[in-house]
C-alpha cells in the first residue's frame, strides 16, 4: 500500500493543520453518497454525537497527537455532516457495539444528551440503527470500526492511519463482516430499551 497519496493515509502529516481539514475530506465523501454502511464498537459514530461530545473526542485525540488545536472548527464540521442524514434517498445503516454506549467519554450529563440524541435521530427515516447487545451471539470478533460508502468504499481506522480500500475484494470482505454483526444485532424498540438502559446507567 502507498502512503498519504495512496491507501493507507498515516495520521502523522494529515493532522498538521488541525481536525477540520479532515472533517472536511469526510463531508464531501459523504455528501455525495446515496448509502453509508457503519460498525462501530467503540465511540458515538460521528453522524449521531453531539456538540459537546465531539468535542470531548478531538480534545482528547489533539492532546494525543498534539496538534494545532482547532477543536471548534472540527466540531462544526462534524455538525455540518450531519445533515446529510435529513437530504431525500439517503439512508444510514449503522450498527453500534453495545459497548460503546457505556464508554464515557465525557461526563455524565454529555452523555446522557448524547443518548438521548442518539433515540431522536434513529427515528428518522434514512436511518436504520442496530445495537449488538453484550449478551449477543457474536459470528465473528467485535474487531475494529469502518465505514463503507456506496459499497464503493471501505474506510478503517486505527490509531497510527486512515485505510481507503476500494478493490472488490477489500470490499466485498468488510460487507461480510457488516452483515455477520448485522445477524447478531437488535433493532427498533430492542435497540432503543438497550440506549435507555445504558442512558439509566449513568446514574450508578
């Protein structure tokens, strides 16, 4: 794989100038996107957090990384994606790790409006949200996050790069894996008792 220019685009470089250059590459990917596919077991995905809770996120991956400081910027950006979500004949699939919704990135109060987000925008109509609870049946491990756009595009994170995989087979496989979490997850009022559950929690 190639460098910032091919696939695997290193962090180191691509942060220079702060978070919202970033933000910025993410809204025209998806803004021309008709379907987003989404796993993600750690964190809130980026199309349903709130002001406050991503700005917890980049403040605590700038001080990581130390980098130009543009948290504001970065937020609003994210924010700006968002309305990709309420423009006609798009639809999000996403399936979020039970797990991710106990991790508290923030404070109790940030995320107990981030849960409460998260209920409102998963009635919208371009939304479908799946929660695979502890308690499920795993096919396969819980692995890391990706985002598949148009079935065009995979992209993964990890700590140190972006990965772009756009060849069928790279493709293909992560829409495997998408569906096996997708057999192990709950929807509709199964995944939201789950939110409201992991909502109550903060009060322990």
């Amino acid at each position: 794989m190639g460098t910032d220019s091919g696939r695997t685009r290193p962090w180191q470089g691509r942060l220079d100038a702060g978070h919202r250059p970033v933000q910025d590459e993410w809204n025209s990917l998806v803004l021309n996107a008709r379907t987003v596919r989404s796993w993600e077991p750690g964190i809130i995905p980026g199309l349903f957090q709130t002001a406050d809770y991503a700005r917890c996120v980049f403040d605590g991956l700038g001080e990581l990384r130390d980098i130009p400081k543009d948290t504001g910027d970065a937020v609003g950006a994210r924010l700006q994606r968002q309305e990709w979500l309420r423009l006609p004949d798009r639809t999000l699939h996403q399936l979020i790790w039970e797990g991710a919704l106990h991790a508290r990135l923030g404070p109790p109060s940030v995320m107990a409006a981030q849960l409460d987000r998260i209920l409102a925008v998963s009635e919208l109509d371009t939304v479908s949200l799946g929660v695979v609870p502890f308690s499920a049946g795993l096919r396969l491990l819980v692995g890391s996050s990706f985002t598949m756009v148009d079935e065009r595009l995979v992209v993964v994170e990890d700590w140190h790069a972006e990965h772009w995989l756009d060849d069928t087979d790279a493709v293909a496989l992560h829409r495997k894996v998408w569906d096996a979490h997708a057999r192990s997850a709950v929807y509709g009022d199964d995944a939201r008792q789950i939110i409201e559950r992991a909502r109550r929690s903060l009060a322990d």
